[in-house]
C-alpha cells in the first residue's frame, strides 16, 4: 500500500491537502524543483468518486506537470478512483480504455514526487485493463527518466496489486497459479475468472416453485418427496430407452417441478395446479399417495427388456438405439457383449490409446431422417468401456474428485501458468459421489487456450495418468445456429488413473472429462457443465422464449442477428436473462 500522506489545506498545508505536509505544494516549490515532472503528456481525470476538493487538487497538480485533457479520447493516462469495469464505462468507453493507461490517483503524485513518470503496474485501477495499462504506460516511453546511468533506479511505493490466480476457499474452482511456482512464471488473472469470494447466497424468497421454468425454481439435490420423484423417474428412463423422447420429456419435466416443490406432498390438490401435471401424471401421484408405489413404475423395474436396456445404456459408447439393436440380436449380459465386440479384458486393461476424434456435425432436425444405428462413439471404444467397466462403475467421492483436480492443474501449470478450473458437473451441485469427473479450463489470455487441451492430454498420458482417450476434439468455427451436436468447445473425455504418489492412489480408472473454454465464455461453459440436466435445458428455453437468444456451453447469441454476449462472470449470466442468482447447489432439477 503506497504511504498515505496527510494532505494538506491547499492555502494553508493542513491535512485535507492533496499533497505532503513535509514538503511546500508545487505552486510553492523553489525554483530548481517547479520544471514539469511529466512533459508533454496529456492526462484525462476521471472524476466519479472523487470529492470537488480532490478534484481541484489533481486538476493542479497535472497542469503544473504535464497537460489536462477534456477528452479521454485524446489522452494518455487516465486518472481515476474508481475500480469496477461498469462504472468506468459510465465515463469513459471500454474501447478507449483499454488504449490507455488507466491509474490511481496515486500514480500522478508519485510520478511528480519522483520527477518522472513510474511504472504502472502497482498503479493499475482497473483489474481487467491490467495488461493493457502495462502496456501502455508512458514509463520508459518519456525523455529523461529515471533510468540513467548517473541515477539510480527508483523504487515506486507499493500499492495494492490486483488478484493473480490463487487457490480459491471453493473446492470447485482450482488455478494453476495456486502450485507454488518461479515469481518471473506469475501470470495476473482478473477477478472475473476467480469464483466470487465470498460465495453469492441464493435468494430462495425471489424463486418461484410454480415457474414453469427449471431455471427459477430451487432445487435442492434431495428432496421432501424423493421417492415418488424416482418413481417417476423409472417411467421417464424407460420412455428414453425406448426411444420415446417426447413421453420421456413429459415425466422429466413433471419429476423437475415435484423435485423443487417444497412442501410434502399429501393430497392430489396440492399439485394439480403446477406445471407439467396433467391429467394422466396426476392419476399417477394419486397413486402412489395411496399405495405408496406406481404400478407402471413397478412393472417396468421387474422387466427383463427393462433390466438389460438399463445394463447395455450404461456401459460409455452405448446410446439408446444401440442398446435395442443389440438386444434385438438376443444378447442379455455385459458377458455376451464381450463375446460380441471381442473384448479381451486384459488386453484392454494393459492398451493406452490416445486418439483424437472428430464430432462430425449434424444436420438441423428438420433435415434429419431415421436416426443412426450406432449412436455411440463406435466399437472400439465400446470394446474399451467394456473391458474396463468394474472401474468405471465405482462411484468417486467428493475427496478423491477434488484430488483429480489439484493433480491435473498442477500438470497443466507446468504447461501454461496462469490457467484456472472449475470442477463442474454433480460435483459442484453437491452430491456425495460422482459417476465421472468434470473440470473446465480456461486462461486469461484467450491465444493460449487453443491446442492446450491436447497438450495436456499428451502430458498426462506420456506421464501414464490418461490411459485411454475417447474422444478429443478442437475449438470449431463459431456456429450461431448450433448445426453441430455439441459445443464448440476443445475437449477430451479420457480415462484416468491418480499418480502412485497420491494418498489416493489404488490403481482404479476413472473417467476425467477435460473442457477447455476461452475466457470470454468461460462461465456460459461453466453453468452448461455444470448442470442439471433440466435447469441447463429450461436457460436455453428461457432464453429463446423471453429474450430471442441462444444459449449453450459455447456461448450467447442473440437470434435475430448472431450477435455474440460475453457475460464476465457467472452472476452476470443470470443478470443478462433477467434470472434471479442460483446457486449450483439449488440447481439439481433432474434425479
């Protein structure tokens, strides 16, 4: 923190002067000290939070030693108490901005003080024009300055410097900054990109149960009337095996809306009003009030067709058309697919692929025919999913996920410092134990983001942590129609084993989804893997229905004309939509 001087009444040296008390005002100055510290450049002051008598104070100092300019436009140096981006852009637009260098007040009496102008990296106002204030700084760029032979160097007072990565308090959110690592390897990460310290509390009396919209009801991640939410459920899965979407939509939505009801439900009256319970899903809650089960839900789990889709849906690559197709050819156990893939399990167990694979794009809905027969990701990684399948069904909990995120930043800080993670999916909406491990990434400077999640994956499988990789994709072309079927963001789904030197180590394979988002989207990557299921589907739905736009991991766009939204932080997410805050926790719309 630079030292404060008293400031002194501009008449008399008291302490309300901009100036110190130890040494006369500028005006005042002897003769050999009233030459201008900073000739020839121009400053604009900004002057929101600053009192009148600042103001006259600094508007003096810098005519005394440089020039005042009445347009930011025209100016070098932009002067100014402020510290949010918003509020700056009431003054001064964000283009301008970062085209200049943007300080504290504490820059311009320092630099006077000094003779000359100062760095101005422990000066910076703004956290997200850092770079730019760096860069632009007229330090060296002047005449005379400190820098001379015959003078030493000076030391600027210090000053509060922005946040860089760190470790956030959240276990969710990793940096790569938070190793310990070389201070010349140091990378400055806004604020923006750091999870917001302390957490923002959901509102729960702004929510609205009764919305027909997932993403503005709360959520919770077990609910007062679980069990007829997987009754439900059971029907709902069984409708998507059978390749019943729209029927298998309907009971989701209905599961959704009893899931974020808040009252235990004992009468047929107290849900009929809600959305999404019709005639048909009421009749069904009536009966499970009055047996306690729903006989089509009990009829369906005591199915063998049931039972042995469920078995094949499970095994990674196996989508719901193939899981029919291959019961259709008589197969009935996770036996007879090995006999039919030709699956050696040690064979598998002992390869170590890394391929990288394309999503091949799809064409819109309207284009589409029958859908494919295969709508995995293909045989061979089926044959893998199968061979390692004991492995791959084992639940990891929480600690063991946090675990895989602190091994894999600290991998890909060795690659890139300065990367920050977000460890999304069921694991940051809170549940216990996870099915696989989500984390995306990104890096403050958007140029080092692409080609980095197959340099991390390279890494981790030279080093024998990625076993298998199936699939790897590039960042894609922007696409505001959303041809393809899924995001453009670079990825890779692998299978991962913890390093012998872990305290977690037990040989186990688990699957480690890597996401890598440039920053500017960033948080729209973070809240679509994030999840649920329901609350990511009813944004988009929101989105289109309220405000004309589209929403998914890869960003937002806005319909009519493809303009691009790059909301900075998670909350402004929200704030774009008109949606009140939720919180991951409150978002477990789907079982």
């Amino acid at each position: 923190m630079p030292f404060k001087r008293p400031r002194p009444n501009p008449t008399q040296g008291g302490p309300n002067s901009e100036s110190s008390s130890s040494r006369p005002l500028p005006a005042k100055q002897t003769k050999t000290s009233t030459a201008k510290g900073l000739p020839d450049m121009k400053i604009y002051i900004v002057q929101a939070k600053l009192d009148a008598e600042s103001i006259a104070t600094l508007t003096g100092l810098a005519e005394r030693h440089s020039g005042v300019c009445r347009n930011a436009e025209d100016a070098e140096v932009l002067i100014t108490a402020v510290s949010m981006r918003r509020r700056l852009e009431r003054h001064v637009p964000w283009e301008i901005a970062k085209t200049k260098a943007v300080v504290t007040p504490q820059w311009l009496r320092d630099s006077i003080e000094h003779g000359g102008p100062l760095p101005c990296d422990d000066y910076v106002a703004i956290g997200d024009l850092h770079e730019t204030t760096v860069q632009h700084c007229p330090d060296c760029n002047c005449k005379p300055c400190g820098c001379s032979d015959d003078s030493p160097s000076p030391t600027p007072p210090t000053s509060p410097r922005p946040r860089t990565a760190e470790l956030s308090s959240s276990p969710t959110s990793l940096s790569a900054a938070s190793v310990p690592e070389p201070a010349e390897r140091a990378v400055y990460v806004p604020e923006n990109l750091l999870p917001p310290d302390p957490p923002i509390p959901t509102k729960l009396e702004t929510l609205d149960y009764t919305s027909r919209y997932a993403c503005q009801r709360p959520a919770p991640l077990v609910c007062v009337n679980q069990s007829l939410v997987r009754e439900l459920d059971t029907i709902r899965h069984s409708r998507w095996l059978e390749g019943e979407d729209r029927s298998a939509l309907s009971y989701e939505r209905a599961a959704s809306v009893i899931k974020a009801y808040p009252h235990k439900i004992r009468s047929l009256a107290q849900v009929v009003k809600l959305p999404f319970i019709g005639t048909k899903i009421g009749g069904l809650i009536e009966q499970y009030l009055n047996t306690g089960t729903i006989l089509e839900a009990e009829t369906i789990k005591g199915s063998e067709r049931f039972q042995t889709l469920s078995l094949f849906a499970s095994i990674y690559g196996i989508g719901p058309s193939t899981a029919r197709r291959l019961y259709d050819l008589n197969l009935r156990t996770l036996e007879d697919l090995e006999i039919y893939y030709g699956v050696e399990r040690d064979d598998v167990g002992r390869q170590s692929q890394i391929v990288e694979v394309e999503e091949k794009p799809q064409h819109p809905r309207w284009m589409r025919g029958q859908r494919a027969a295969d709508d995995g990701l293909g045989d061979s990684w089926i044959r893998v999913a199968l061979g390692l399948r004991e492995d791959l069904a084992k639940r990891i909990p929480r600690a063991e996920v946090e675990e895989m995120g602190r091994v894999v930043i600290t991998e890909l800080n060795d690659l890139k410092p300065g990367c920050v993670s977000t460890i999304v999916g069921g694991y940051r909406r809170g549940k216990r134990e996870s099915n696989d491990v989500d984390i995306v990434f990104t890096h403050p400077d958007a140029s080092k983001v692409k080609g980095l999640c197959k340099s991390l994956v390279r890494r981790l499988h030279e080093r024998g942590m990625v076993t298998h990789v199936m699939h790897l994709s590039s960042f894609h072309t922007h696409d505001p129609l959303r041809l393809h079927h899924w995001d453009n963001l670079e990825k890779a789904l692998t299978v991962f084993i913890l390093p012998p030197t872990s305290p977690f180590y037990d040989g186990t394979r688990r699957r480690l989804d890597l996401i890598f988002a440039s920053p500017e989207v960033y948080w729209t990557a973070v809240i679509g893997w994030t999840g649920s299921i329901m609350f990511q589907r009813d944004i988009r739905q929101w989105a289109k229905d309220k405000l004309g736009m589209k929403f998914d991991s890869s960003g937002i766009t806005r319909r009519y004309d493809s303009k691009e939204f790059y909301p900075k932080t998670e909350k402004e997410v929200f704030e774009l939509f008109g949606l009140q805050w939720v919180d991951p926790t409150w978002r477990n719309a789907d079982l």
